[in-house]
C-alpha cells in the first residue's frame, strides 16, 4: 500500500502508529511530502534518526523539502533506481527513499512526478541564529528545473500525480501565513514556476506539503498530519 502525508520535521510517531496499526512491512510506503527532518545535521548527526527509523516496518519516500539538506550533498549518499525512477539512499538505512526532483514513480500504478524545494520564510532568523539549519540550495536550481520540464516533456505534458513541497502560486493557502513574517521579502520564484508547470500539465491531483494545513483545493490537496491511502 501507499499512504502520503506532510512535513514530519523528526516527528514520526503518526507513521510509527500506523504502521503498528497496519501491521506494515517494508513493502507498504510511505511518502513525506518534504521536510522529513531526516537530513537535517548531516552525515554525522543524523544517525540515531536514521537508525530508529530503519527500524519501522514501511519504507519512508521523501520528497526534498525546505528545511534538510539536499542528499546529494552527503557523501553517504548514493543512487538507485527504484519503481521507475532514480532516489538517493543509504545502505545502511534501506528503507529510506529520497527522490531525485524529475523523476518519474509508479506507484500503485500512477505515474508520478517528483518535484521537491520550497523558500524559508524562517530563512533570516536562521541566518541571525549563525547560519545553523538554512541551506542556499534549498529552492530548485535552474538546472533542476530544467530537468523536470524536460521529464515532463517527454510525457507529453501528461502524468497522474504531482508529489511536490510547495505549490503552485495560485493555489498559495494565504490564510496559513505567520503574521510576523513579511510576505514582501518572500520568495515566491518556485511557486510562480509550478504555476506555469501547472498550467500546462494534464494530472489527476497533486499532493504537496509545506503549509502546514490539511484541505484541498480543486485537484490539489495540502498534507499535513493527514494520512491518506494513495
């Protein structure tokens, strides 16, 4: 089986029950819709996580989110193809998935995109705080972009789902936003693109996290402690 929720941040007690729950194995999965907090220290601090979550009985699919390091960054890190499309893993921790934006993953018979990154509001009160936990590649480059559209292309403009971080910008939940961050100093360069990938694209739904609220939109559905069977 399949099941999606949003950001987790470390927390894994509400897949932790599930999973007990369901009586899972590593053949159910479970896919974070970014921010997992899975790379969040690095190589080195990240272990004890890692090593407890190796332990559950799903296998974790984790898009890239806003707040953890990119795995391609970590030396630990390697690549293999997995339901159709290319993730990062450790051998060491199996059973966590990380996908490579652009890439397309058959899941339940859907295909799906992966498209990861978002832009931290929080991003000036980490730097004030000594730099600790912000990461200047935490948005697409343009060469990921790239990518994406090309993988996109090559579909024809035509998928079953969308599993990304953020949003496109129209569908932006304004309602979430803190009252203490100033939205004119946000960066809304990778929503404005999904937005011109969105207008473009023929899918069913589109999943995205993020936001931190539970509800749906048209096609599009915010995850946050929800948990849904694909």
């Amino acid at each position: 089986m399949i099941y999606l929720t949003g950001d987790t941040h470390g927390d894994f007690e509400r897949v932790s029950e599930l999973a007990g729950d369901l009586e899972s194995t590593l053949d159910d999965v479970m896919v974070i819709l970014g921010d997992a907090g899975i790379n969040y220290y690095g190589a080195s601090g990240d272990g004890g996580l890692k090593e407890q979550l190796s332990a559950l009985p799903i296998t974790l699919f984790c898009i890239h989110g806003n707040h953890e390091m990119r795995p391609e960054n970590i030396s630990t890190y390697e690549e293999k193809h997995w339901r159709g499309g290319i993730v990062y893993w450790e051998p060491a921790f199996p059973n966590l998935l990380f996908a490579k934006d652009g890439e397309l993953f058959e899941l339940e018979g859907y295909r799906c995109i992966a498209i990861g990154g978002a832009y931290s509001v929080d991003k000036y009160s980490r730097l004030r705080a000594g730099g600790g936990g912000w990461w200047p590649d935490e948005q697409p480059s343009e060469e990921t972009k790239q990518r994406v559209e090309a993988r996109l292309a090559a579909e024809a403009w035509d998928v079953d789902i969308v599993l990304s971080h953020t949003c496109p910008y129209k569908y932006i939940p304004r309602h979430t936003f803190l009252p203490i961050i100033a939205q004119s100093a946000v960066d809304n360069s990778t929503e404005e693109w999904l937005d011109r990938i969105e207008a473009r694209l023929r899918y069913e739904c589109w999943f995205c996290g993020h936001f931190h609220t539970d509800e749906s939109i048209d096609r599009l559905r915010f995850m946050y402690t929800d948990i849904i069977d694909l």
